[in-house]
C-alpha cells in the first residue's frame, strides 16, 4: 500500500499585527503551503515580503491569494466587475508577490482566489479571467478551488494542473457550500473538532454538515484560516494527526 499525502495551507499575510505579534509564523510552523494576500483584500509590500521571509525559512510552498479589490469588506463581498476588469486586477496582484518573491529567491507554486471571488469562481467567465491573468504570470502555476466547485473543471479544461479545497475548520452545507460565518456553528474552533474533520475528509472522503448528516468530498489540500480563533493550535493538531493516521503532510509543490 503507497503513501497517501496531503497539503495543509493557510491564508497569510493578511494582518500587520498578526505578522508583528508572530501569530501567523505560529501557524505556519504546522502547515505546508501559504496563501499571501497580495493587495485585493489585504496585504501590502511589507507584509508580502515577511510572510515570504517567514515561509522561505520554513521551506513552505507560496502562492497569491488575490481577490476583489476591496480591502473595506475584507474582499467577501462580490463586485460589479466585468471579466476583463477581473482579469487585470488579479494578474496585478499575481505579479506583485511573484515579483517580490523573485527578489526572495523562492518561486510562486499555486493561486487560491479569496473570498466572494473564490465562490464566484464557480462561473466559467470569472474562473476564465482568474485563469488568464494566471497564466500571463506562469502557465505552471496550480489553480486551487473548492473541491467539488465548477472552478476546478473550469481551470483544468485551460490546461492547469488543479487541486480541489476542503476546509478543517468550517462546516458546510447540504450542497457542499461552506456555512456563512454569520450562521451559528459555522467555525470549527476546537482543535480537536478540527482535526476530527480534517482527517475524515483525507481518510474517508466525508465531512459532517451542520445537521449531523455526511457530505462526500475528495481534497488534496485542507485549509486553515489564519483568522480563526486559535488557529496555530488547531493547526497543530491537524497535523499531529494526519501524521499518526499514516498520511504525509506535503506542499503543493
């Protein structure tokens, strides 16, 4: 029997303070692959540049984590923009950190959209203009969307290699669809919940909605947000026991 391997990113670089008070290098101490916000949502050439210096020295997978330029609603909400307006704001923010991880000596591995742009990714014209303005930057880059999501066929039929998302620390809905942070229960804030979950979904392809009930899923890559409450300890236990079930925890790279 081979070994079963599996990516655990988080998004970075998305808060001065958190760099500043070492909470996201905490964090990033027990995962694989970092998602940097690149100037959408949050993240600025400082924080670009720390979070690089921080992933760099734990040999961590790179890539941008571009969104809606919208740094007043965190990028959550969707924007009235065209395609091509899409298509130029997230090859911008691509162009950036890749030209600022260049500088660093480490070369961008993949791009996660973030927020409302990732949910409306899920539509061909705005997965198209994500996928062009990335390949405009580097055709090898790895598109990573919510596994199960239109985005993932969308980007593989532009000829990306494509890895499909699941989240340990938020539950979903009946449809595959994550919970709205505003609802109760949406966030996985125990370790132990967490990690329940995140090795449910690598083992057994399942995660538990809200209701109790199971939904099928099959991931390469388990998130955790660097906002959730605790995240490095939920981080931690993740990966403690994905290690003990037998899998090997491996960058996107």
């Amino acid at each position: 029997m081979g070994e079963h391997f599996i990516d655990i990113n988080s998004d970075l670089g998305e808060s001065a303070e958190a760099l500043a008070n070492g909470s996201d290098f905490d964090l990033m101490r027990f995962i694989s692959s970092a998602n940097i916000a690149c100037g959408g949502h949050a993240g600025d050439e400082s924080t670009m540049r720390k979070t690089l210096a921080a992933a760099k020295e734990l040999s961590l997978a790179v890539g941008a984590h571009p969104s809606y330029p919208d740094r007043a609603n965190f990028g959550r909400i969707a924007m009235p923009m065209s395609a091509a307006e899409i298509e130029i704001t997230v090859r911008q923010q691509i162009e950036q950190l890749a030209s600022l991880a260049d500088e660093a000596g480490m070369k961008l591995v993949h791009v996660k959209p973030h927020g409302a742009l990732y949910h409306a990714a899920r539509d061909w014209t705005i997965a198209a203009a994500i996928g062009k303005a990335a390949r405009s930057v580097d055709p090898q880059l790895v598109m990573v969307g919510q596994a199960g999501s239109p985005a993932v066929e969308h980007w593989r039929k532009m000829g990306f290699r494509c890895v499909g998302e699941a989240f340990a620390d938020r539950r979903y809905e009946r449809d595959g669809t994550l919970r709205s942070r505003t609802m109760p229960g949406a966030l996985l804030a125990s370790p132990a919940d967490a990690a329940r979950q995140a090795l449910a979904i690598a083992r057994d392809h399942v995660a538990t909605i809200h209701n109790g009930s199971e939904l099928a899923i099959v991931a390469e890559t388990l998130c955790i947000h660097s906002d959730t409450p605790g995240a490095a300890a939920i981080a931690q236990e993740v990966k403690r026991q994905l290690l003990a079930a037998g899998f090997v925890v491996r960058s996107l790279a």
